[in-house]
C-alpha cells in the first residue's frame, strides 16, 4: 500500500515536532549543555539515526523547522502588484498557515528562555534568517538602493511576528487566522508613533 504524501508530510510534521517537544523539555529539565543527542533520541522514543534523519545536531532540534518562507511564495509575492505592506502581509499568512503552529511548542520555547537567557541568540539567529527574506523580497519591489530601509522593516515585521505570535500561543480563544491582524496593528501604531515624532 502507498502511503499519501500527505500522510507522509503529517508523519514527517509530527516526528519533527515530538523530537523538537523531547528537546525542549530535556533542556527545562537538565539544562541544554548537559543535553546530548542521544539523550533527546531516547526522550523521544526513537533511534538516533531517526533523529539524524530529521536534524543534523541539537541547536536544530531545539529550533525545530526553520520558518523560512517557501519559494513557491516568495514567487506569489514577486508575481503580486497590490500594495507592498498589503502583499508582505499576505504572503506571511500564506507562510503561517502552511507553518501548522503548535500553542505548545511555542509556550516550551517561551519558558525554556525565560529560565535560560543565554539562548535567546539561538532563536534569534534562526528568526534573522526570515528577516534577511523578507528584506530580499521588499528589495524586490523598492530595488537594490531601497536595501538599508527594507532591512529595517524587516527587521521590524519579523519582531512583529515573534510577539504575535506568542501572544497567540498564551491565548487560547486567539485565532491562528488573527496573528496577521495583530501584527499590521502592532505596525500601525509604531507608524502614528513615528509620525508623532517627526
């Protein structure tokens, strides 16, 4: 019998998602340096060539999947004419909701950092990588001089995102569909506050 790709994605998604939930909670309980990969294999009631197969240290497991945004969206938003904050913000709908976030997950990593500051750079690193996307795809529209200023927004959208998207995670009567709402107010009202000031 041959498995659907579907079935197969939902599998790989929960596989990664248990051995990132293994990870996370070993380094509550034991703290990260003392965590090995063959402790999160076993946490995870799997073999250590399964976590291998999955991620290529700790660091990533601890990470779990890089919200890169996928190229067949980055080609929807270079294809797109409508206004540049108005498709930015659709084609991170479009990524969230392809993402499958778990409220859980997301409360680990929060109490995982608020107990061990010192990885905070980590999950910073991981959330640059999005950044530096979505600079190259505002330099898409604006063009390669318009580069200092997309960085800043950039920057600014993906922090935006982040505390969406813990705010989500710690509510839960919020929306998955509500995180983009909460991110163009959180915009908004940085731009009346600019404004102000100038």
């Amino acid at each position: 019998m041959v498995i659907s790709s579907s079935l197969r994605d939902r599998r790989r998604l929960q596989t990664e998602r248990e051995i990132q939930s293994a990870t996370l909670q070993l380094a509550l309980r034991e703290g990260f340096e003392t965590v090995t990969t063959e402790m999160i294999a076993a946490e995870a009631e799997i073999s250590l060539r399964t976590f291998f197969n999955y991620y290529t240290n700790k660091e990533a497991a601890l990470l779990g999947k890089r919200p890169e945004i996928p190229p067949e969206i980055i080609a929807w938003f270079e294809s797109a004419s409508g206004p540049l904050m108005n498709d930015l913000f659709e084609a991170l709908g479009k990524h969230l909701s392809n993402t499958q976030l778990d409220r859980d997950t997301i409360r680990l990593i929060d109490t995982l950092l608020e107990r061990s500051p010192e990885l905070v750079p980590i999950f910073h690193a991981s959330l640059q990588k999005l950044s530096d996307q979505m600079a190259d795809l505002i330099v898409s529209r604006l063009g390669e001089t318009a580069r200092p200023e997309a960085e800043l927004l950039a920057e600014l959208v993906s922090h935006a995102l982040a505390h969406a998207i813990l705010s989500w995670s710690q509510s839960d009567d919020m929306a998955e569909t509500a995180i983009i709402g909460l991110i163009r107010q959180q915009i908004r009202k940085l731009g009346t506050i600019i404004c102000d000031m100038l």
